[in-house]
C-alpha cells in the first residue's frame, strides 16, 4: 500500500532529524573534552581540507585534556592554526609532537548561553519534525483525493503519524534535557 511507504519515509526523515541534532549537540563543548569538538574543524592537508581525524590521533589523557598527535608531523602547525581560526575558543599548545587543548571550566555565564543555544536547536529539530509530518499529512490527503486510499485509511494514517510526531517530539525534549543536564554540572 503507498500510504505504507509515505509513513516509512516520513519516520525515516523525523530519525534522520534526532541524528543530526544529536550529531551536531555532541560537536558543543561541555567543559570536558570531547574529541567530537573538532569534528568540523577541517585542516588544508596538501591542497585538500582534510578532518582533523583522519591525519591524526586524538585522545583524553584527562577529563579536560584532548591531545592530537598528527600522522605526519609536519603539518602539525596546519593543524594548530585550523584549531586557532576555529570558533572552538581554545588556545592550542604545541610542543612540536603533540598539540595539548586544555578544556577550561566554563563559566555559570557560558553555560547559560550554551542551554539557549542547544534550545535553538532543540526548537529547530521540532519545527522539522513538524514539518515532516505536514508534508506527509499532504501527500496522504493526496492519495486519498485520487482514491489511492479510503478516507478511513487516511484517518488510520493521520493518527500513525502523529503518534510517530510524537514520539519523536519526546525523544528531542530529552536529548536537549540530557545535554543541558551535561552542560550545568559544575
């Protein structure tokens, strides 16, 4: 039946949604260090933007502690001013091996700015779950417009994908809880 479909894509795009905002949560710095911060902070390796992960090795010797050790030491400066010129807000050391970010303790001011701005994103995730379900919503009214499906099947429908809408709602609320609870442990 292609109401199935309509309602599999729609779930599909509401996941895609909770993913990209967890994805995009997990690159905001919490006071400890967490090697998904430099997730998009590109490096220009020989002519090519390159991830910082991909030409060295990070790690969390300590809970504010990230080291970046890159494969070929000479770009270790690349790698330096593509942290520098990032909005990540920390200075790096560079020793000439190792690059030490060291994770200051954020302040009760930054960490209230950081809750607004995970709320904004919270908000933005919802407004395209909302979204989704409008448009699937539409494309279902459609369908039954060209008897491709009854009105009973439509109302089965409608109430499925708010029960999805729902669902998904939820599940944003306490990943931006879950974060603002990261964020405000001092």
């Amino acid at each position: 039946m292609m109401s199935d479909d309509v309602m599999v894509i729609a779930e599909e795009k509401m996941d895609k949604t909770l993913e990209a905002l967890q994805r995009e949560l997990s690159t905001m710095r919490a006071g400890r260090a967490n090697v998904a911060v430099l997730d998009r902070i590109l490096v220009d390796y020989y002519g090519a933007p390159t991830p910082i992960k991909q030409m060295a090795n990070i790690a969390t010797p300590e809970a504010r502690l990230l080291t970046i050790t890159p494969y070929d030491p000479k770009m270790i400066s690349a790698v330096e001013k593509a942290i520098q010129t990032s909005d990540l807000g920390i200075n790096p050391n560079n020793d000439g091996k190792i690059i030490r970010l060291v994770f200051p303790e954020l302040t009760e001011e930054r960490r209230k700015d950081l809750v607004k701005t995970i709320k904004k994103k919270g908000e933005e995730a919802k407004v395209g779950v909302r979204n989704i379900r409008r448009e699937t919503v539409e494309q279902l009214k459609k369908q039954q417009k060209a008897s491709e499906i009854t009105e009973d099947d439509l109302k089965d429908c409608e109430a499925d994908i708010q029960k999805t809408h729902d669902k998904k709602i939820a599940g944003i609320d306490k990943i931006i809880a879950d974060k603002e609870k990261e964020i405000m442990a001092v």
